[in-house]
C-alpha cells in the first residue's frame, strides 16, 4: 500500500495542477458542452486523491473517530442502539454506516471509517453541484462550487478530514437541499412530483437520528419548501405528503424502539441529554463568540476568503442586476443563521462544527454570484482562479520555507497500532469480548476489537456533574452487572481526554462502582497511567 512522508511535494503539486486543470475547463466547456460532466467528475476525483494521505493513516486523530467506530464493532454484534450504545450527542445513522465496511471485508478501523467519511464529502459535493444547477445557470453553479472543492481537497485539518459525526447529517440536508432545488425549479415549468415532496419529508425526518444538532437546518429547508409552494393550487396536498414522509421514518423508529424496550432510554439519553448539552451558551453568547470561533480555523477562513474573492472579480468587473428579495435569499439567509446556531449553541467551539456552515456559506457565495452578469469566459476564469489563489498561498508558504506539507506521515505498516494498555488487554482477552472503560480512552476498543460492556464507552457524564448524571451512573452500573464485561479499564489520568483527575475522578470515588469491582474483578497490572481488571472465573 502506499505511504506518505512530511514533504510529498510531488504528490501535491499534481493535485494543485489538476485543481488548475478544473479552473480551464471552465473555459473550454463554453464551447464544448460536454466538459461540464468532465468538470464535475474531475471536481470529486480531485477531493479523492488529495484525501489519500489522511485514509492510509491508519490512526487515530480524534477522539470522536474511536468513539464511533467501538459503537460499531458493539452493534455489528449487538445491534440495538440505545441498549448496547448510547453516541450521546452523535446519532445512530453516524454509528450504523460504520458497519458497512465490514460488510465488504473491510477491519473496523481508522481507513474504513474515513473512506465511509469521504464518500459523504463526495455525496454531499455532488448534490450541492445539482442543486446549484437547478438554482442558478450552470456558470453560477460551477463557479460556486470551486471554494467547496478547493476546501475540503486542500484541508488537513483535523477536525474537517477525520470521520465526524456530522459528515453523514451534513450529505442528508444537502440530499434535502437538492429535492428543494428541484421542487422550486418544477414547479417553474410544471406540478412538483408528490414522491419528491414525500422523500424531501423522510430526509428531513433521517437528519436528526444522524445529529440532533441539525434539526434547526432541517425546519428551515422543509419551511421553505412549504413557502415555494404556497401558492401552488395543490399546496395541501404537497403539505400533507412532505409531514407524510417525515412521520413515515420517524414513525418506523419509535415503533422499532418501543417494541425493544428502549423508548424510555431513546427520550432520556438522546432527547433530554442533548437538550442539556444545548444549553451551553446563550444565543447573544453565541453570537458574540462566533468571529472568534471560526478564527480558531485557518482552513475556514481560507474557504471565507476564496468565496470572497470570487464574489468580489465578478462583481466590480459586471454589471450588477437589479436585486428583489426572493425567497431563495431569505432561505439562504435562514439556512446560514440555523448553521451558525447549530455551530456555536453548545458552547463547545469544536471546529468540526463548522461542517454545518460550509454549504450555507457557498449557497450565500452563489446568491451573490447569482447577481451579476458575466460577460466573457476570460474574465469567469480569472474569478475561478482567484477562488484557488488562497489555497495556492498556503501552499506555496511551506514550499518555499520547506515546512512539513503532510501532517499525516503513514509508514509501511497500514495497522492500527496497539498501545501497551491494549497488549496487556489481549493477553487475559480476546476480541469480541467485552470492555468497559472508565475515562475516555475509546482507542482501547478499536486496537482491541473488544465491544463496549456498557452504552457508553466514556464516562463523562457519570462524572461531571450535570442533571442527568446520576441516571447516567446508574444505567453504567446496570449494564455492569448485566453485560458481565470481561475487562474493566480506569483510564482517568493523564492519557484520557478530559477526564484526567485520579484524585476526584477514578473509579474508587465512586462507592458503588469500586465496591462492584472490588467484587468481581482482579486487578493484573497499571501500564500507561492505565489499570487493567480482569473479571473473576466462577468456581
């Protein structure tokens, strides 16, 4: 397989070529029609072959990563969420497509799961590109999608190239976004079709079960659909379909859960849980700390200043239409203000929240686009090269200072890497077992291959306090007791993400839990600032 080094200066320079290569064809295909296809094919091989470095790294590179793909090794073998898996903020549609890998022979492991994540990138370009077409001409829409694709090529980010949890809800309202683009633009020359009000509604419907955080986007675009089709004689009609379609899906997993038992668990750990993690700041916090959250990402403001130069060539070298508000404007300024909200209403500023904004910001890029007549292919060209100019900057910068340009170095061994705490695991254990872990050390699960022995594989909402947290402590020692976990993990300390206080934090602050392992479980050894239990054989 290959392999990257720090400085493949060959490797991204082809890509910047075929990124040049993607900027001409703009040209070219004002007089051959047909390179239109080839601009979008060569858009999304692009985005593939510059993410090759970040899928044969087979490592962790953050957190969430680990987190979700132990939910799937749990539910490939047990396969209901909510009873053996609780994602806590992130939904079971993330958790569930991890598994598809597998089914193709693929490991559970870091590749796997990037490539599932890449696949999104691609779904969510490729419809964002059909439904820019539907909006606007396919000069608009071309010219938008460059900032997109030069940014999700280009990026080394970590939170915008490892597999998040908002990948998957963020190809769900794009597939959303395009079944509006084609209501609108049928409903120009003909009725819309009820089956494409009635998908729109079950997309909408799926969003939420992939990243609760999303629902304010999901209003916006199904409201929306509502608002071009209010004058439409079957209004009614379309009305009923699209709730139709979203109670249809909605309706199928409540009935599933209740049937298992698990309906009190989806209402308090997903519903409730997440309510309690959204009341992290106040809208004006929000809104206050937004510029100085998306600073904190060089890419994004990379992304903001390739759309920026793009709008600004065309619009002081064309002749600007006359402006109405239409309802496309005041749905793309919704969709921003619900991406920005769902970005920053946690209080959390982590910057794969940003996912959210991405498309919102380039549909704003396109609107004002949209506004200005372009004149000759030359002058079209010049603004699509202006929009790779900063991304070809922050290239050139570690070229020329010979900087490392990979920061994701992958050596001949494509394997996960064990950990010590891992080796000592898998010589009193074996994968398929069950592990708990105490702290927030998920990685364990993914070198192990050793499925969760409670719903949550972190306990940090068993430790922090929050009002929750003592239905969440209660249902870890349930399943302690049920699922009989072969292994039990402290991992608080210095290596655990956040939970780092042995002195408040271990498992022995905790009465019930250090009486339950003292009972059941032996301790064999501390490698790592890592304690390592194995449970008692019955005699």
């Amino acid at each position: 397989m290959i392999s990257f080094d720090d400085f493949p200066i060959v490797y991204f320079a082809l890509g910047y070529v075929l990124a040049i290569g993607i900027v001409l064809i703009l040209l070219l295909q004002t007089n051959l029609p047909s390179f239109s296809r080839i601009f979008i094919g060569l858009s999304l091989f692009l985005v593939a072959f510059m993410r090759l470095p970040i899928l044969v790294f087979n490592q962790e590179i953050n957190p969430d990563e680990s987190q979700m793909i132990a939910h799937a090794i749990t539910l490939k073998q047990f396969p209901l969420y909510w009873q053996s898996v609780d994602g806590t903020t992130i939904g079971p549609l993330d958790n569930y497509a991890l598994i598809l890998p597998s089914l193709f022979g693929l490991p559970f492991d870091y590749t796997s799961a990037r490539l599932m994540g890449l696949l999104c990138v691609l779904g969510s370009l490729w419809f964002f590109y059909q439904s820019l077409i539907h909006f606007f001409d396919k000069t608009t829409a071309q010219l938008s999608l460059l900032p997109v694709v030069f940014f999700v090529a280009f990026t080394q980010e970590v939170d915008f190239v490892h597999y998040s949890s908002e990948q998957l809800p963020v190809l769900l309202l794009n597939i959303g976004l395009w079944l509006l683009s084609k209501i609108t633009s049928a409903s120009r020359l003909k009725q819309p079709s009820l089956n494409t009000i009635f998908f729109l509604g079950v997309v909408l419907s799926m969003s939420p079960f992939a990243k609760i955080q999303v629902v304010p986007q999901a209003v916006v675009i199904g409201a929306f659909a509502l608002v071009s089709l209010w004058n439409n004689r079957l209004f009614w009609q379309y009305f009923l379909y699209l709730i139709a379609g979203s109670l249809s899906f909605l309706g199928i997993v409540l009935l599933t859960i209740a049937s298992f038992g698990v309906l009190d668990d989806f209402w308090d750990y997903y519903i409730l849980g997440n309510l309690i993690y959204a009341s992290g700041s106040s809208l004006i916090d929000a809104i206050a700390r937004l510029p100085f959250f998306i600073a904190k990402s060089n890419s994004f403001l990379l992304f903001l200043a390739s759309i920026s130069l793009c709008v600004i060539l065309v619009g002081l070298q064309h002749k600007k239409k006359s402006f109405k508000m239409t309802w496309l404007e005041a749905f793309v300024f919704a969709w921003l203000l619900a991406a920005l909200f769902a970005a920053t209403k946690s209080g959390n500023d982590f910057l794969h929240y940003l996912n959210f904004c991405i498309y919102p910001f380039a549909l704003l890029g396109a609107i004002l686009i949209a506004h200005y007549t372009l004149k000759t292919p030359f002058k079209l060209v010049m603004a699509a090269a202006l929009s790779l100019l900063p991304f070809l900057g922050a290239f050139a910068y570690p070229v020329v200072r010979h900087l490392p340009l990979n920061a994701y170095v992958s050596g001949a061994s494509h394997q996960v890497p064990r950990s010590e705490v891992s080796k000592l695991i898998l010589k009193y254990a074996h994968p398929g077992e069950r592990l708990v872990i105490w702290g927030w050390m998920c990685r364990y699960h993914v070198e192990t291959q050793m499925p969760q022995g409670t719903a949550e594989n972190h306990s940090e909402r068993c430790i922090y306090p929050h009002p929750l947290r003592q239905k969440y402590y209660e249902r870890f020692l349930s399943d302690l007791q049920k699922n009989q976990p072969k292994v039990f993990v402290d991992a608080v300390g210095p290596n655990s993400l956040w939970l780092n206080d042995p002195a408040t934090q271990a498992h022995e602050k905790f009465p019930k839990l250090k009486a339950f392992i003292s009972e059941h479980y032996h301790f064999i050894g501390e490698v790592e600032h890592t304690r390592v239990y194995i449970r008692n054989t019955k005699k």
